[in-house]
C-alpha cells in the first residue's frame, strides 16, 4: 500500500491543476460538523418512519480544495454548522491535491471536489471503485495582459505569454485554443512557464505590456496589485467557441462502496450543495463573507473574484458529454493526464 500511495502521489504531483487547489493564502484545514448530540438521535419510531421511505441522515465526510470548488459550497458549509442542512457532513478544506489523494485511495473520504483529470486518475487507479457525482466548477483560466492589445485569440501571435502549469491543464487548455486558432504553441509564440501561481501574479505586478494565462481567483488578487492589468480573453468563453463543449475544472466524486450503502444521503448532498452554489450565486456579499469566514480568500478578493469563477452544479448526460469531451482534449495532448486512458461509462453517476 505505500509503494502504491508514493507512486501514486508522484504522478499528481505532476498533474495536478492550479485552477481548482491554487489559492494566495497558506494551505489549511477548516472543518463543519453538525453531528447531534444523543438526545437528538432518531427515536425507534422515527426510524420506523425511515422503513416507510423517509430520509435518515448519514454522518458523510466530505473534502474540498481551497478556491473555487470550495466557494459554491460555502451556505452548504455554513448551514451544517448550524444543524440546517438535513444530511450530516463533516467538511475539511486542504491547500492541495496531494493531501486528498491518500485520504480517497483510504477510504477516509466518502465525497470529495477534486480537479477533472484527477478524477480520471483515481478512478484508473483505484480500478473504478470512485465516481464523478457532477460538475462543481466550469473554467477559471483567464488571459490578462497590462496593456491593451489582446481582443482576440489571433492577437496572440507573435507573444511572449507567461503562464504557470507546465505539463497540466493551463498549457493543455491553452494549446488547444491556439491550435484550434491556427497558431502553433512552438512556433507562433512564446511560453515562459513559472512555477506556481503566485509567481506570475507578482511578475505582473510592475510589468508593461505583459500576457499572462492566471486562474481565478489569482486574477483579482493581481489587479488589485495593478489598476493597469485588464482581463483581455476568457479561455472558458475561447474554448466553447471552438465546438460549444464546456471548459471543466472541478468535479464531484464519491467512493462507490459509500454511493452503494448510502444513495440517499449522497443524492440529498448533491441537492443540497446545488442549493449551495445557487445561493452564492446569487447573494454575491453574503457569499463572499462566508469564503472569508472559512479562509479560502479574503471577502474583498472574493466579492471581486466570485463573478468569474464559474461556480455551477451539473450533473446528468450534460455532465457526461461535457466531461467526456474536456477528457478527451486532455487525453490528445497528454494521455497520462487523465490516468492513461479514457474512463469507461461506469465513472459518470446519473441517476435515471
């Protein structure tokens, strides 16, 4: 099992995205509980009321990356600390991919909002035993640029484009709307990855007439920095152009063995963190308080971030073609990216 877990850990080290596990502040853990006492456990006769089909919660551990996929779940979060929600959960929030992975391949994690192609991962590499519930988080990569030169993909020609995420989702996202413009990454122009995130934001901070390929919320984080940066092109907006297929980042996933003895509990917390996600979508202020409560960025990055990060919940056959089509992108380019190969039809969960 630990030559499993350090092989296995090695290969998302080296795969896994900025957009959905990068944040500007330190890694943390912020946990939610709204487990009862037992004075407020089920009566005999109140489970008697379950055998008649009415929901009875279960305790469900649910883990999420700091950045977007974690702010549509923020009511959700706010909410089971309060006892509110009707399902039980016990959320933690981690800095990065890495930290998930042990915890899922364990089973110490029954639900969890992980990066697309990792999904793809674990599920090559726990032989199927998890699956993709729904779409969390649509595309976070923008081009941003300090001057005002960048209208269309075409401006790109002829750049020098600083980006992060070499080998992963920010170069293969970007290489497939250049090629799909008719400009060749090697040639047509000029890559300079950096290391992470942050490096880039701080580059442009006092740069002219640079471009640069920066997730949210790292975007606004920047601007505030510099009143001269501008988004220039969304590559979600750029991506859908190309064919109408949707730009994924983050999805849902759940152990199948937890899926398989607790299908009631997981379908009422994915109506319930679609609940979540309307909420923040619409309460832009309340929401961005509550991404401060929990630490993911502050609330003044988050009222200015939120617009942009692409917070949805899709589940079904959308989700499925839209799934199936990102992967396909990704496997083109890199078919380690996605675990070595395709996932068969068993990953995707619709419920019929």
């Amino acid at each position: 099992m630990k030559k499993f877990l350090s092989i296995f850990l090695s290969v998302i080290m080296m795969l896994s995205l900025v957009s959905c596990g990068d944040n500007p502040s330190e890694p943390n853990s912020v946990q939610t509980d709204n487990t009862q006492d037992s004075a407020d456990l089920p009566t005999d006769d109140e489970n008697a009321g379950a055998d008649q089909g009415e929901f009875v919660p279960v305790d469900t551990t649910v883990a999420s990356l700091k950045g977007p996929t974690t702010m549509g779940m923020v009511s959700l979060m706010d909410k089971s600390e309060s006892s509110l929600t009707e399902g039980k959960y016990n959320v933690s929030i981690y800095g990065t991919a890495d930290e998930l992975v042990p915890l899922i391949v364990s089973g110490k994690v029954d639900i969890a909002n992980v990066p697309c192609n990792l999904a793809s991962v674990l599920y090559q590499k726990t032989e199927g035993k998890i699956s993709v519930l729904g779409i969390n988080t649509l595309g976070v990569l923008y081009i941003v640029e300090t001057g005002d030169t960048i209208k269309s993909v075409e401006d790109l020609r002829g750049k020098t484009i600083y980006s992060t995420g070499k080998g992963t989702t920010p170069e293969y996202v970007l290489n497939y709307i250049l090629k799909s413009a008719g400009i060749d990454p090697s040639t047509d122009v000029t890559v300079e990855f950096k290391s992470e995130a942050t490096e880039v934001a701080a580059m442009l901070e006092n740069a002219e007439n640079a471009v640069a390929v920066l997730p949210q919320p790292y975007v606004t984080v920047a601007m505030t920095k510099n009143d001269k940066i501008r988004i220039a092109l969304d590559l979600t907006d750029e991506w859908e152009k190309i064919d109408g297929t949707q730009l994924v980042t983050g999805v849902t996933i759940v152990r199948n063995e937890f899926l398989e003895n607790n299908k009631d509990a997981v379908l009422k917390f994915m109506d319930e963190y679609a609940e979540s996600v309307k909420f923040v979508n619409e309460n832009n202020d309340e929401a961005a308080a509550l991404v401060g409560k929990y630490d993911i960025v502050a609330e003044g990055v988050a009222k200015k971030a939120l617009p942009y990060c692409n917070i949805v919940s899709v589940t079904g056959d959308e989700m499925k073609q839209s799934i199936e089509n990102y992967l396909n992108v990704l496997f083109e380019s890199d078919p380690k990216s996605v675990g070595g190969k395709l996932p068969d039809e068993a990953f995707y969960y619709i419920e019929k």
